[in-house]
C-alpha cells in the first residue's frame, strides 16, 4: 500500500474495486475526499490521506534516458543520441526498459515515482540551446515518432494499467536558457501549428503520454503555465484525462520573475483555470501552494470545481497506475521483484545496442573500419578519452566503459597509448607553490534529498595550500576561457559552503558548478576566479579560499569587483607541458590516432546556460591539429550533446565521427563501430552548420523567416539534417507514390522503394522520406520530413519498403488567411534518399481541387496575427486569458504583410482594435494601411487607453477605397498592440 496500511472501510470501498471502471473509481475517491484533502493533493508531494488508505503520492520521476536521481540505474545514451538512432523501436525498448527499472527500483525506496517526465519534445531549432542534449531532433516528425515510441515502451502494453505514467516536457516554444523565466518566444501561427505543436500532437495521439509539462518561458507575451492552448490544443487530441504538471518554481516565477500577477493567488488560480493540475513548488513544502489555492477560493477567483477538475485528473492518472488496486497475492519479495527487472543482462545489451546506433559517421576516406589485426598501436586522445560522463538528467554508473578501457580490453594494453591532452601546470602565490595535500578520501554518505541540486560539498578534506613544493595540476580549457583543475589524484578542485578550495570532486557536477575557474590576466600574473561564487581565490591562513564578493545591492558591481579582485591572490602559471606537445608525440609513435574531443555536459551549453559559439574549444581543436600533423592516420571523434562547427576538421582528416554521451557502455560500443564489428548507421537528428554567424538571433523563433533548421535553410550547411555515413553502399531502386482515393483528413499517399545493400558488409540503411511543394503560393520547406525507416540489410540484400504518409499531414500547412489547415491543390514531390540533401528518387504527386481564395476581408476582418510576413515586431498577449496582438519590437516601427486581401466591390472604411499604454512622452501611435504600389489607404491614430490590454476601436474613411484583390501592408508606429482591423463596403 506504499506506506499506508488500508482500513476496514478502504478494502470494501468501490474506489478499491477492479472490477469497476475506472471512471467510476475516481470518482466515488473524489467524492471521499474533503476539501482540504483535495487543495492538499495539488502539490507535487501530495500526502497520505490515512483513513481513507491512501498513500502518499509524488509527481515527477526523471527518466530522460534512465532512472536519474535515485542512484544506481541502467544509463543509456543521452536523448539527443537516441534520436540519432533515427529507430523508433530501439526506443519503445529502451523506455520499457526504464520503466520497468521504475517499478523494480520503487521496491526498495518507495521515493521513486511512477509519474515519469520524459521524454523532451522541444525541437532543436537551435544547436546554441543549453539543453540541446535533451531533445531528439530539430524536426517535429522524428521527434514525434520517437516519443511516442519511448512513452509506448514507459507505459507499457497492458490496456488498463500502465507501468509508468510518462509526461512531456517542455510545454511550448523552448529553446532558450538564456532569461528562460522571462523570455517570451514570438511564434506566428504557422510556427505554431506545423512546428512546435507538432511535436507534441503526434505523440500525444499516439496514446501512452500521460500529460505535459508546461515551460518556464512565455510565448507571445504570456508564461506557459496560462497558455490557453493548454485547453485550445491540448486536451483537443485526446479523450484521455492529461495531467499538467508544472514546472520547478514556475508558478511562484507568474509573480515573482515574470511579474505577471499581482499576487501569487492570482497567479495559481489563473494556473488552474488554464488546465494546471499539479504545482511544483517550494520543493517538499506543500504549505505556500496551499495557502495560495485557499486565499483564491477565498477571493473568489476560483471556485471548488475548479479543485476538483484538477484532483480527478491526478487521481485518474494514479488509478491507471494501479494504486487503488488490492496487491497481488503473494507479494513477490523485494529482492526477487528487484532483480527481475533492474540491471539485468537485457538492459545492459540493450544499452550497448543503443550506444552503437548512436554513432554517426561524418567523414571516412577510407581510414574506418580499423582492423585488429592492422590497426597496430593506437593512441586514443583527448579530454574524452577516458571519461564516462553523465549529465544533469543521468542516474549513476553500475558500470561504465570509456573509448580506452573499450580499446585496453580488445587490443591488449600494450598496444594502446593514452594521452589526456590537458596542459600540465603549477600555480606559486606569493608565500609558495599552490599544493594539494595527501588525504585519504572515503565514501561520501548518500544525500537524503532528491535533488541533486541540494547536493552539498565535501569539507572533510583538507583545503588546497602553499608551500615549497608544488604539485601539478591537469588544466582542461572547455571553452570561452571555461576551466577545470585536477589533482594527481585525479580529483578535481572544487569550493564547498565555507569557501575553501579542495581536491574533492569526482567530476564537474551540481546546479551550480563549483568546479571551474578563469584565470583573469592582472599584471605579470593572473587572478583565480572561481565561477561557481563568482569570488576570486586568495590564500587564507587555513589553506585557498574563495573571497565572497560583496552583494551588488550593499556596492556597486564596479566597486565590488575591485575590492574583491584587492583581496584576491596573484598567481603566476607555469606550463610544465602543453596537451599537444604531449598528443604530439603520442601520435608520432603510433600506427592510428583517434582524438576524442567535445564537453562537459555540465560545462558551457547545459540546463540554464546557452552555447556563445559552434566552434570546439581553442585547447582541443589544437589537439586534432597536432595529432594530425604527427600522424595523418586520425580521426576526430567528437563526444558532445550537440554539433560542432569543424569545416577544417572535415576538410583534413579522414575520418570524423559524432556521438552523443553514450551511457554506460560509450565506450564498447565506439569500438564496436570503430572496428567494423557494427556498421554505423546512425544519422544527424540536426543541421550541423559551418559557422555561427549563419544562424539567426537565439530568441527568434520564426523559422520561416529567419530561414532556421534545414526545413528553411537557404545556405550549405557543413553536414545535413539526416546524414551518416556507413561502411557498406546502398542503391536505391524506383520509387512508386499512389494516393488513396478517399479525400480529406483520410487520404494517404502509398509510397514504395527498394533498397539494396550494395556495399562489401552487412549494414543498416535509414531511408528518408521527405516531400516538397515546388510551387507553393506560400513560404513552405526545403523538404520536410514524412517518414523513414531504418532497415538492417544483409551483404546483397534487397527489401523492398512500403509507407504509408497522411496527405493532410505531410502536404498541409495552416493557412493564416482562413485560420484552417489546409492542402493546396498543385503538384506535390516525393523524394527518397539518405539524408535531407542526398535525395536519391524522386517522383511527383498531383492534388486537386478548388484553386485557395483570397482572404474575406469584409467578411472576416484580419486578425493582426495572422500576418503572411512581418519585419520588426514581436507577438504579445492581447489579454492575459487568451488570444495574440502585435506590437513593434521596439515599439517603434513594425510592418506586416497580408497577402491576396478580397475588398470585393470596394471598402470605404476600416476599424482599427489596439491598445496602448499612457504616451508619457507623447510621441503618439498610429497604424498606416498601403496598397503595394505605394496606395495609402488611411493613417489610424491610437489614443491611449491607459492599459496594454485594454483595445480600443477607432474608425477611419478610405479616401481611396480599393476593391479586388490586393495585397495589404500595415505599419506600427509607436508603442502599440494591435489586435486586428475590420472593414466593411
């Protein structure tokens, strides 16, 4: 009963009756549960309810790519290395995997959820995004696909009860860690239904997602956790009773980040008007959650329904996952149901499978596959060369395998050479070397919190020193100037509470990272600043210590830098070897070099901080160079959550390789594909572009006119969105497309290949179907992606592929003009091919009917978002409940397009909805309407309403009334929101 022994009147209850719907179930709990008990269950720690037998119930179990947070658990790759397996089925047993370590897991510690949240469905618009990690592509079709595999696999195959209850993140439009709390995401209509509500719709439909969690950021102009598409899309796809789980602190963050509400009342009855069901708050503390969702029934701001609502929905999801049900008889013992279902043998071959699959071939002229018998000595080099790394959402290691320890147990230590590649260094303050004194290090006890966010640093070990004698520390350079320090001990320098600096730390880890330094340029030396606290290191009587920098409101953020930088120490660094002198000449005497470069998943791009830059760090882009030089038999094998700008690294190696933090079997299954004893197949689940400066602004968001993602990306990216190379050839055969003759939302088209393995080994093919409207009267995709399959073929062997693509789907797109989705009538192509740029077939599809019409005006109005272009503006709320408006991105000047307007006989007058704010400075506002040859139709001035969200109409005469069909240019002028314009004859 996980914690609460049931009473007489619980086992005799309907709500303990199997044999009843469910439905009926909740509902007869429902109506058991008082008022307080209800308020109470809205918290993500909901608590017993004892005389009823209830337990006590938790939201929220990461399980991104394993059990995380709870200790020991199977690792797989991370989430954006499974979707580089482009392999649905790969990931349904993946997530059965997890799931079922969920439930084995939750019987020795009854703190491990059934409710997980996994997987990530943000699409990776943009490689810069901190948690580019944790998502599985840029496009929403393969995400789509693979979360709904990986939930099927979460939840399990039984009807009725599911084994977990997965919940999507992140809840909409987010892609930026950059100001995430406050940020809004500008997203236009068409953005919105074909790209980000996308992702989500397909798996949502799919049927084992058990809910979503709502984002911290705001899209257009209102915060996630009040999206009324929440109610308008959401629970639109689907019968089922989706929970809504909110986010870290994002309902406190309505009122005190984002300054949304007034009062925090306000802000949770607003949460739960818009469909928020339970709040994740205060961490265990359920009681400010509580005070604030009585002082708004209080108030009068919700009512006791809108409870309700909310607690059916979190009791619905609990009884799926078999709560309310007797036990089974006999209970099978902890032991035994522990090892029926976690680190089995299973898990551990299913997590080298996925390692291999991740590897994606970039580049090979001919180096790979390596030989045993050929491949001589190896050195394999470089900050990943023999690190296991985890990341913020992994469970830690029951075993692990690095690229050396894989290649030591295949070749035998003798024949491989292993070279770090950190540059060798001391540090002397004024009184002595820096030095790092002998201690024995013990086992740390396990933190009792769940969130490794409250894991504190170690002080039973004694604080670095000066003395006469130095000790050498590893200086790895992560990038922008990002460092980390190791001792001989291989532990590294870290600051605990008490601001000392010791050799303590495992890895670099935390929520804040307590492990890297900068090394600031002051006089002939350098200061030592510790980032975590932001303080400068000094040397204290006790041993190094970081000096607390005064808070910025005591003094101002110049001053406090220099009094902190007076206190601070002076270090001279001195270089006893560089990296690449030593990976130099590790390559010389070897036969084959592989340099193994990429991040710290904990280190510049993760959870609250974006990526400045594409471009690998200045210390490991030396590395290749020199490994190069030394020895032309290199390959770069780049281990990170995201892409890489290395166009020279491409041009002058022969062989390049990306893979994701591949889990606890990384490193065998690098091998594996290394030495051809696994073709590789993996493909890029992102565009890896040649250079930053190509892509747009991080905060922009409207891929179509930013040209983002290889959907609209206009240039020549350095490797395309589903590319990878393989160690066999495949040719592809004739590709047949015949539609369905059903019409509407039923027609699909049905597409056939043959693909052929015509290479020297067995391999697997990913065969990509993409489709394009060459002559579209709207922007549309390059090519977008409809289906795919990834295929194992036998040396020789042929299979012919049959796929079956929704033409509402694959050929639509939302048609602003009459707020609908739609499929123009014209002739539509079928590509086949290996990647989004390696089309090998392609074969064309007719669609017929009525040519689009142009947008009733006089009719309909236009709504000022429903834009086909713009230039200069940004969404914003056109009130706090629901709906968008338009203002300047400056509030100076915005323009906006529509397209093929309708006047019909003529329009003699328009009426303009905005709202503006008081005009403090008195520059006024106005709205301006011109034909595109240059007719201004009227000039609208806007009065000030006093309020953003208060509209007011005006009115104007056309002097020149146009009729027909025009196209229609609007200006902002001035700090307004324009809501929409009507017109009539």
């Amino acid at each position: 009963m996980s914690g609460c022994q049931a009473t007489s009147e619980s086992t005799s209850t309907p709500f303990r009756d199997p044999r009843l719907p469910d439905g009926e179930r909740v509902a007869d709990l429902l109506a058991r549960l008082t008022l307080d008990e209800r308020i109470a269950m809205l918290h993500q720690f909901a608590p017993a309810v004892e005389r009823l037998g209830l337990a006590a119930f938790r939201t929220g179990q990461e399980a991104l790519h394993g059990v995380a947070w709870m200790g020991p658990a199977t690792v797989f790759p991370q989430a954006v290395g499974l979707g580089a397996t482009w392999h649905p089925e790969l990931l349904r047993r993946i997530g059965e995997a997890v799931g079922t370590e969920v439930r084995a897991m939750r019987t020795r510690d009854e703190r491990v959820g059934l409710n997980v949240w996994a997987p990530v469905v943000n699409l990776l618009r943009d490689p810069r995004w901190g948690r580019n990690e944790e998502g599985y592509a840029e496009d929403p079709y393969l995400t789509s696909a693979l979360a709904a595999a990986y939930t099927r696999g979460l939840r399990g195959d039984d009807p009725v009860r599911w084994r977990t209850a997965p919940v999507l993140k992140h809840w909409l439009a987010h892609n930026n860690e950059t100001h995430r709390d406050t940020a809004s995401s500008s997203v236009r209509p068409r953005v919105l239904h074909e790209y980000d509500l996308a992702a989500f719709r397909g798996a949502v439909r799919a049927g084992a997602v058990a809910g979503v969690m709502p984002a911290y950021n705001l899209v257009n102009g209102r915060p996630n956790h009040v999206s009324p598409y929440l109610r308008e899309h959401l629970r639109s796809w689907t019968e089922q009773e989706l929970v809504v789980c909110s986010d870290a602190g994002a309902p406190s963050n309505l009122v005190d980040s984002e300054h949304y509400f007034d009062t925090h009342e306000e802000a949770v009855a607003a949460a739960l008007l818009a469909g928020v069901d339970s709040f994740t708050d205060h961490d265990q503390d359920a009681s400010k959650t509580v005070e604030r969702v009585r002082g708004a029934l209080r108030r009068g701001l919700i009512d006791a329904s809108v409870v309700e609502v909310a607690v059916r929905r979190l009791l619905a999801m609990r009884c799926a996952l078999g709560e309310f049900d007797p036990p089974t008889e006999p209970a099978e013992p902890v032991e035994a149901a522990e090892a029926a279902g976690f680190d089995t043998p299973g898990h551990r071959a299913l997590a080298l499978e996925a390692a291999e699959q991740a590897v994606v071939l970039l580049k090979n002229d001919g180096l790979l596959p390596l030989s045993d018998a050929t491949a001589g000595t190896v050195a394999v080099v470089g900050p990943l060369a023999d690190e296991c790394k985890l990341d913020w959402y992994s469970g830690s290691l029951i075993r692990r395998s690095t690229p050396r320890e894989a290649l030591v147990a295949r070749l035998g230590a003798e024949r491989v050479v292993f070279v770090e590649g950190t540059d060798t260094v001391r540090l002397r303050a004024a009184a002595g070397w820096v030095r790092v004194p002998d201690a024995e290090v013990g086992e740390r006890a396990r933190e009792g919190s769940l969130n490794p966010a409250h894991t504190a640093g170690r002080t039973d070990l004694p604080p670095l020193t000066v003395g006469p004698a130095p000790t050498d520390l590893a200086l790895a350079d992560w990038g922008g100037g990002v460092l980390t320090l190791r001792a001989p001990s291989g532990r590294y320098l870290t600051v605990a509470e008490d601001g000392f600096v010791r050799a303590a730390a495992e890895q670099p880890g935390g929520w804040v990272v307590q492990e890297t330094f900068t090394l600031e340029r002051h006089g002939d030396g350098h200061l030592l600043r510790h980032r975590g606290t932001g303080g400068y290191v000094c040397v204290a009587a006790e041993g190094l210590k970081v000096a607390a920098p005064e808070a910025k409101a005591m003094v101002a953020e110049a001053q406090a830098k220099a009094q902190a930088e007076a206190q601070a120490e002076v270090f001279t660094l001195e270089v006893v070897e560089r990296g690449e002198d030593a990976v130099a000449r590790a390559a010389a005497e070897a036969t084959t070099v592989l340099v193994l470069a990429g991040n710290d998943p904990h280190i510049n791009g993760r959870e609250t901080e974006d990526r400045t830059t594409l471009a690998l760090p200045a210390q490991q882009d030396r590395l290749w160079r020199a490994a190069h030089a030394a020895n032309p038999r290199t390959a770069l094998v780049l281990v990170a959550g995201y892409p890489y700008a290395v166009g020279e690294a491409a041009d002058v190696l022969p062989a390049l390789l990306w893979t994701a933090h591949g889990g606890q079997a990384a490193g065998t299954g690098l091998a594996r594909v290394l030495f051809g004893d696994v073709s590789p197949a993996g493909r890029l689940p992102q565009t890896w572009y040649a250079d930053e400066e190509e892509l747009p602004d991080l905060l922009d968001y409207d891929i179509i006119a930013s040209r983002a993602t290889y959907l609209y990306f206009d240039g020549a990216p350095l490797f395309p969105f589903g590319h990878g190379l393989s160690y066999t050839r495949f040719a592809y055969g004739e590709l047949s497309v015949q539609r369905t003759a059903s019409e509407g939302k039923g027609a699909v088209l049905a597409v056939e290949c043959e693909v052929t393995n015509a290479g020297p080994c067995d391999g697997d093919e990913v065969v990509q179907i993409y489709v394009s409207a060459p002559k579209a009267r709207v922007p549309r995709p390059h090519r977008r992606l409809a289906a795919h399959r990834r295929v194992p073929l036998r040396q020789g062997e042929t299979a012919r592929l049959f796929f079956t693509v929704p033409v509402d789907e694959a050929l639509g797109f939302w048609d602003v003009a009459h707020g609908r989705w739609t499929v123009d009538p014209g002739t539509y192509e079928i590509h086949v091919g290996a990647s989004s740029a390696d089309i090998r077939c392609t074969a064309t599809i007719a669609v017929d009917g009525p040519p689009p019409a142009p947008r009733p005006v006089l009719e309909r109005g236009l709504a000022a978002a429903d834009f086909d272009s713009a230039d200069g503006i940004r969404l914003v709320d056109l009130a706090k409940v629901r709906g968008d408006a338009v203002a300047g991105a400056d509030d100076t000047i915005g323009r906006l397009l529509f397209r093929a307007c309708d006047f019909e006989a003529g329009a003699r007058t328009v009426t303009v909805e905005a709202a503006r704010a008081e005009d403090l400075e008195g520059n006024g506002a106005a709205v301006e309407l011109h034909l595109s040859d240059g007719t201004t139709l009227a000039s609208v001035a806007i009065p000030p309403t006093g309020d953003p969200y208060r509209c007011t109409t005006v009115g104007a005469t056309l002097p020149t009334p146009p009729s027909g069909v025009h196209d229609l240019h609007i200006t902002l002028r001035g700090a307004l929101r324009l809501a929409r314009l009507g017109f009539s004859g």
